[in-house]
C-alpha cells in the first residue's frame, strides 16, 4: 500500500473507501481536499473510490460515506458541485441527526441558544491565551450543529457562532499538522478584521500556509509574525 492510503474501510456497492493520510495530501496533491473528497471534486481520487481523511478525535466516516454517494451520483449525472454539496449536505445533516451526541446538544443549545454548547470545546492551548483563545473543538459537534461544512478550523471572521476573542482548531487534525492550519487561521483572522473579504483573505492565507509546508523552517516565524498582527484585534 503506498501513500496515501493508510486502510482500505468498506466496500460500498461499487465504491471501494480508503482511510487515507490527509496531511500528505494537502502537502503534495490538494492543499483544499479537507475530510473526504470523490473523484468529481478532486479528480485525483479514481472515480470508484471514496476518500476519507484519517480521524483523530472523532469518527464521522459513515456521515462522510451518506455526503459522497449522494454527491457523486449526482456529479456523475451532469449536476454541478454546488448544487450536488447542498442536496449532500441535506443528506448528511438528516444522518447527523439520527445520533444520540446531536440530540444531545440540541437540547442544551434549545436551553441556551446564544452560548456555545459545552460539549464543543475539547482542549484550550494554553500558549497563545495572551493574544486569544485557542481551542481544539470537536468537530463532529460543530458540523451538525453550527456548519455541516465546518472543516480543519475557523474564527468569528467566516463563522458567526465563533466568539470573536476565539479560534477553533478541529481536534480531528494530526498534532503535525495543527500548526499549519492555526497559521492559516491567524492569518485569515487578522486580514478579514481589516475588512479583507474572505475569498483574498483565504487566498492569501493558503499560500502562506502552503509556503510553511514546503518550508516548514519558516513556521515558527511565520507564527509569530501573525499572533503578534492578531494582537490588534
């Protein structure tokens, strides 16, 4: 098995799925492929194989396997991407809500619907409390109850549920590759607070990214330069 296949999962009808190394995919293939992806949105993936980003925190891969289907099948037919995620997501969300964890929260959200519910935060990294509040999340909470597209990590900039003093950092992501994506985040954080739209902003924080993972020597300093930038928020 060569990389970036780590398992293979399941065979589903005719769709072979494979737990693959994500990390070695955003560095060399697809800096965007986030926790899945079907050949017709990364046309990298052979057409009858699903791929799945390996988890670490959670495991979502059946709610992963339910967006695919519906996605490639309609793909395959001549729908366009946008028009196959929604009704994908539509299909998703309906499994999503079907567990115990999402009724759950619901619940505590239907209690308190202007606080985040409890079960989002998993760990807080002390390190940067002097700029902000970091927070590795659980994501599978997020996706079904904030934004089923909720992927790698996000700030109050692009995600209104966010509060405005935090960045949450997917608890599904490598240790490895936390870092990266934390740069990404400060990055895009401090850009869009200067009113920087988010389509420039994600641009410019992908290619600083991209650039530390081909250069990871040049992290640190790239990390400082941002925490000290967020400062001004």
């Amino acid at each position: 098995m060569s990389k970036p296949y780590l398992q293979k999962l399941i065979d589903v009808g005719d769709f072979a799925v494979w737990i693959v190394d994500g990390f070695y995919i955003r560095n060399t293939l697809n800096r965007e492929f986030t926790n899945f992806g079907q050949h017709f949105r990364f046309p990298f993936i052979p057409k009858y194989e699903f791929w799945i980003d390996k988890e670490n925190l959670t495991h979502e891969e059946y709610f992963y396997i339910s967006h695919m289907l519906t996605e490639w099948y309609l793909m395959n037919n001549g729908m366009d991407y946008d028009n196959a995620i929604a009704k994908a997501d539509s299909a998703e969300l309906r499994e999503r809500k079907k567990t115990v964890l999402l009724n759950k929260v619901l619940d505590e959200k239907a209690e308190s619907p202007k606080a985040v519910v409890k079960e989002v935060y998993a760990k807080k990294v002390d390190k940067y409390h002097d700029v902000l509040d970091l927070w590795i999340v659980n994501g599978e909470v997020v996706r079904g109850l904030y934004f089923i597209d909720f992927t790698e990590g996000g700030h109050h900039f692009v995600y209104k549920f966010v509060p405005v003093s935090e960045v949450w950092i997917d608890g599904d992501l490598s240790q490895e590759e936390m870092p990266y994506v934390i740069l990404h985040e400060l990055h895009e954080r401090y850009l869009m607070s200067q009113g920087m739209d988010y389509g420039h902003a994600h641009a410019s924080s992908s290619a600083i990214e991209y650039a530390c993972r081909h250069t990871p020597s040049l992290l640190n300093e790239k990390l400082a330069e941002e925490l000290k930038k967020n400062e001004e928020i």
